[in-house]
C-alpha cells in the first residue's frame, strides 16, 4: 500500500509519503486543502481508519472496496462520494490487454481522499500543477481536485479507444484474409473490452449529470463549465464506442460474407466436376453391364472412341459453362 499526502493552498504547497495512515494524518492540512491517495486495497484496516478520521460513512466503505461496484455518486452530509473506472491499454503479445482500476473519491470542504485498487497511476501532471503553481487549481476548492482527477481518467479513456480503434482497422484488413484463422478470437475479445468500458462509461456520463444538478456546497458555481465539458468528453468517449462496436459488427459480416463466398467458389467447382461427371458416369455404367448381345464391345475401336466421346462431352460441358459464364 503506498500512502501520499499534498497540503496546498495559492501560497505554496508540500507533498509527503508515508507508510501507515497514522503517519499520514500527522500531515493533515487544517488551514489550507489536502489530497489524500491510497494505492492498494488489500489493507482494509488502514481504510477504516482513514474512514474514522474522516467520517466516512461504512456504507461508503463498502463500495470502496468493491473493486466491482458500478460507477456512482452519492452525497452525504459531511462529504460527496463519486466511484468511476479508469481504463489503460496494454500491449501484450501483438494485442491490446485492456486493464480496468476502480478510483473511489471521497470531496469534502477541504479534504480530498482518492482510493486506488494498485500502485501506479497517470495523476503525476495534476501533482505537477499543484506543486509548481500552474494554471488556478491552488485558487480553487476541492471541487475543482476533483474535477481535474476524473478528467485525467476520462482522457486516458480516448487513449484507450485509439488503441482498439487500431486494432479494429487491422480486422478489416484480416477479414478477407482466408488463411487467418485467428481473427474470430481476436474479434471476440475486442468485443468484449468494448461492452466492458460501456459499462464504465455509460454510468459516469449519468453520473456526471447528477452532479451538474446538485446543488453540493463542494461543487461550486464555477465548475459548472468544466463539469460541462467533463460531461461532453464522456459522451465523445460513448458515442466512439458504440461506433467501434458498429465497426466490430461490420467486420463480423464481412468475414461470414468472404467464409460464404468462399464456401461458394469451392460448392461451384464440386458441382461443376460433379456435373461433368454425370454423363460420363451414364456412358460408364451403360457399358458395365454384363450383357452378351452389346455388338459395340466387338468392334476393335469401340474402347478409344468410348474414351474420345466421353472426353468430347467433358470438354463441351466446360466450353458451355464458361459461354453461359458459371466458370
């Protein structure tokens, strides 16, 4: 479990990493705002007591440690609860393993406490403003930490879809391809990373609206046109993957249409060769037959002149294809 602390206000700023909780609440912030971090679940203890020293509801606790829990928001009356999903591509073996992490903030009056399932995350840019003053979030309150928290989630989110957006490129490419016999498992897996972050997308753009509508002494009037925008990126993020599953579908179609097609051409030249083979197969078994009154097994030419007819009807049957073009 890493613990990280940042006390910071517009005159300057700290940040300090512990071991225990106990350790990190000796650097609590009461005059100033604090962003709390935890990487790491597995202890639940040392979230109960950041629970205790917070007030943090067990209900909220709950949901914290189900890593499972779908996104949400809830408010309390010492704090605002907000669950979301952060989604991270990683190559492996030639495909993108698509990674899911469950990010819990808790945002009260001057205290923001961000829970993550594992160590490691993309916030250092928002540890960077912080502490080097850039741009107003040391001007703002916790509502604008928050703000720029699940942002950085959200634009992960685009990286992530350009990710499978390029593989879904490869598919169209791999669909015509006979010999590619992997492209249905591969299909298969994208399409279900892709419902996978529907259902992690499609909650937070509900989710998003409601604290639009709240009416939270955290979500100040100002955030209004960021959380605007926060909610328009989430809606560019669903509408790319509904179209990457229309994509995925087109593909599918593709592929059964070019496995039919190919089915056709080989159930086309089997008939052919089968047709072709019905007279042949007539003249055959006309002269199998076991009868003595045949006056063309006598004649001396009977067996080549058999052998150029049937070779004639064989070549004519091909030449009468080819003109009503069936080859």
């Amino acid at each position: 479990m890493d613990l990280s602390i940042i006390g910071y206000d517009p005159a300057g700023a700290w940040i300090k990493k512990e071991q225990t909780v106990t350790e990190l609440l000796r650097h609590r912030n009461p005059a100033g705002l604090t962003w709390i971090n935890m990487d790491g679940l597995d202890k639940t203890d040392e979230v109960n007591r950041i629970a205790d020293a917070f007030r943090i509801h067990p209900l909220t606790v709950e949901d914290i440690l189900d890593t499972n829990h779908r996104p949400k928001v809830e408010e309390f009356d010492d704090y605002l609860f907000i669950v979301l999903k952060s989604i991270v591509t990683e190559p492996a073996e030639g495909k993108n393993e698509v990674d899911f992490e469950q990010i819990s903030l808790v945002i009260s009056e001057n205290t923001v406490i961000s829970f993550q399932e594992r160590p490691g995350d993309y916030f250092d840019g928002i540890r960077k403003r912080i502490l080097n003053n850039a741009g107003r979030i040391r001007r703002t309150g916790t509502g604008y930490l928050a703000w720029a928290i699940m942002d950085a989630v959200v634009d992960r989110y685009f990286v992530s879809l350009d990710d499978i957006g390029g593989e879904i490129e490869e598919f169209e490419e791999r669909a015509m391809n006979e010999k590619d016999q992997n492209i249905i498992p591969d299909i298969q897996r994208v399409k279900q990373n892709l419902l996978r972050i529907r259902r992690a997308v499609l909650p937070l753009r509900e989710n998003i609206q409601v604290m639009m509508r709240l009416d939270s002494e955290w979500l100040a009037v100002e955030l209004a046109p960021f959380l605007k925008d926060l909610h328009d990126n989430v809606i560019q993020a669903a509408d790319s993957v509904e179209t990457y599953r229309e994509l995925i579908a087109g593909v599918i179609e593709v592929n059964l249409s070019a496995a039919s097609n190919r089915l056709n051409n080989v159930m086309k030249v089997l008939t052919i060769i089968s047709t072709i083979f019905i007279p042949l197969t007539f003249i055959v078994g006309v002269y199998g037959m076991n009868f003595k009154a045949m006056p063309e097994l006598e004649y001396p030419l009977a067996y080549p002149i058999v052998w150029a007819v049937m070779i004639l009807i064989a070549l004519g049957m091909l030449v009468f294809f080819k003109i009503r073009r069936w080859l």
